[in-house]
C-alpha cells in the first residue's frame, strides 16, 4: 500500500510540476492508480493509529512525570513514530485534495493549492499567471 502511494504521490507531483511550469496537462495514464476511496481509508487508519499513539506519548509523559524518572529515549522513539505517522497522514491528506479541489496546481510562493484558471493565489495573494507586455500592431 505504501509503495503505491508513492507511486501517486510521484505522478501527482510530476503533474503539480508540470502546470507550475506552463505545461498542459497530459492525458491520465490508464493505470488510475490509488481510488480515492482507498486513500480515505488510509487516511481513517492513520488518523486512528496517529491518535492513539499521540495519546501514549502524552500517557507516557505523564506517568514518568508522576515517578520523577524521565527516559528521553523512550520518548524520542514515540515522538519519532507519531512524526511519522503525521507526515504520512499529511501526504495522504494532500492527495486526496488534489483529488477532490481538481487542483491545477500549486502557488510558486506558498504551495497552497490553486483551482483552474486561477489568477491570484488564495493565501498569498501572489500573482499566478504569466504576463507578457502587449504590444500594439500597426501603431504609428
């Protein structure tokens, strides 16, 4: 399952990479990859185990307080899962927002996402489009 979410993390950050860079869409591949539905569940099933492990870290925390005797390498491990955990969640989470705003990109600026014909970015407020100077025919 992980190895296909990269797989749909690499294509959608292609095509993101591609529209920052004024290049049209191509055609999607036949190979749809991961259904939305699919990252759904994923996205309960991180959310879930990320909630119970956030819950251990803060009941570990509290029980060595309660003994006075702090183990920081238990500690860091757990932290280091829950990071883990997160980022993996915040993928997931970003795809599915690829998927469902039907983004045409990312601002250059912040990397907030930007529907189609957007002009200005929503956060930033930074200027999306390319201008090119008009110049006039036939002007004397």
């Amino acid at each position: 399952m992980n190895e296909r979410i990269e797989q749909l993390r690499d294509r959608m950050a292609e095509r993101v990479g591609d529209l920052r860079h004024g290049r049209p869409p191509e055609d999607p591949p036949d190979d749809p990859g991961i259904a939305p539905s699919e990252l759904r569940d994923r996205r309960d099933r991180l959310a879930a185990q990320f909630a119970e492990v956030q819950w251990d870290l803060g009941g570990l925390t509290y029980e060595m307080a309660a003994r006075d005797s702090f183990r920081l390498d238990v500690l860091v491990r757990k932290a280091a899962r829950l990071q883990e955990l997160d980022a993996e969640l915040g993928d997931v989470e970003r795809l599915l927002r690829l998927e469902d705003a039907g983004a045409a990109g990312a601002c250059t600026s912040c990397g907030s996402l930007h529907a189609r014909g957007a002009v200005f970015c929503w956060q930033c407020g930074a200027d999306l489009m390319e201008r090119r100077p008009v110049q006039a025919e036939g002007v004397a």
